[in-house]
C-alpha cells in the first residue's frame, strides 16, 4: 500500500512540475483593411520626411474617386485636382492641377508633394497604410487611412 501511495505522490510531484509550452506561431502578414478607392489617405511621409499637421490645419491628403477617374485631396495650401489610371498595382496620375490660393509661409512642402503625381508607377496598402512607390519600387509617399471621404 505505502508502495502504490508513493508512486501516486511522484506522479502528482512530476505532474505539477509539467507546464505547457505555448506552440510557436508564424507571424501573419498585415491584413488589407482599407480599399485604395474612396478612401481619404492622409499623407504621412513624403520622401522619407514624416508629416506632421499642426494644430488646427488641414491635413494633406487624397482620396481617388473610382466614379470618374479623379483624384482629389489637399495639398498644403491649396485643393488639388486630376485623374488616374489604375489597372492592378500599377497607378498613374495625369493632369494634376490645383487651385491657386496665396498663402502665408513656406510652400515647399506643397510643391514637393504635387512633383511626386507623376512619378508615381504603383501602389500597395498593408493594413491601414498606402504607399506610392516609382518603377524602381522606392517608396515616394505613405498614407494613412482615415475611412470614407467627408461630404462636400
């Protein structure tokens, strides 16, 4: 009888002693949660340079409108303007124009971001993010989803 007890006491000793190792898991991959079309993008980084909106102003941004073709969005002073072409990852924008408001300080940052329209060859989204990348596959622009467009 001592004999079985003591058996059942090391079981229960090496029992407790056991834990569960967590299996391992591959990473999965960012699931595409925003659509390319009808999405306000917010621009992020621009050439590698983050972007950041001060208090109170208007963020830049796009949004393509897959009714017509066009582009719109904010560029920094002024609304901007054109079309696309879209045939899978490939992206192509032509006659990007804007309105032509003075503005306070400097416009670089205006002018840096609509010099990118044209030289923008693809698109690709990971999660929240859309990048604009040139035929090499450097990225141009990064982009933050910010759900559908406001109403005009």
């Amino acid at each position: 009888m001592t004999r079985i007890l003591h058996v059942l006491v090391c079981a229960l000793l090496f029992g407790a002693c056991a834990h569960e190792v967590a299996p391992t898991v591959a990473p999965t991959p960012a699931i595409t949660t925003a659509g390319l079309l009808s999405t306000y993008w917010r621009l992020s980084e621009l050439d590698g340079q983050q972007i950041v909106t001060p208090a109170g102003a208007r963020e830049l941004h796009v949004v393509l409108n897959p009714e017509n073709q066009r582009v719109s969005g904010f560029s920094g002073c002024n609304r901007l303007m054109g079309g696309y072409v879209l045939a899978g990852d490939s992206l192509k924008f032509d006659q990007i124009a804007g309105t032509l408001m003075a503005c306070a300080g400097d416009m670089d940052l205006e002018k840096r971001f609509l010099a990118t329209f044209p030289r923008v060859a693809r698109w690709e989204i990971s999660g929240e993010t859309l990048r604009w990348l040139d035929a090499g596959g450097k990225t141009l622009a990064t982009f933050q989803a910010r759900g559908t467009p406001p109403a005009p």
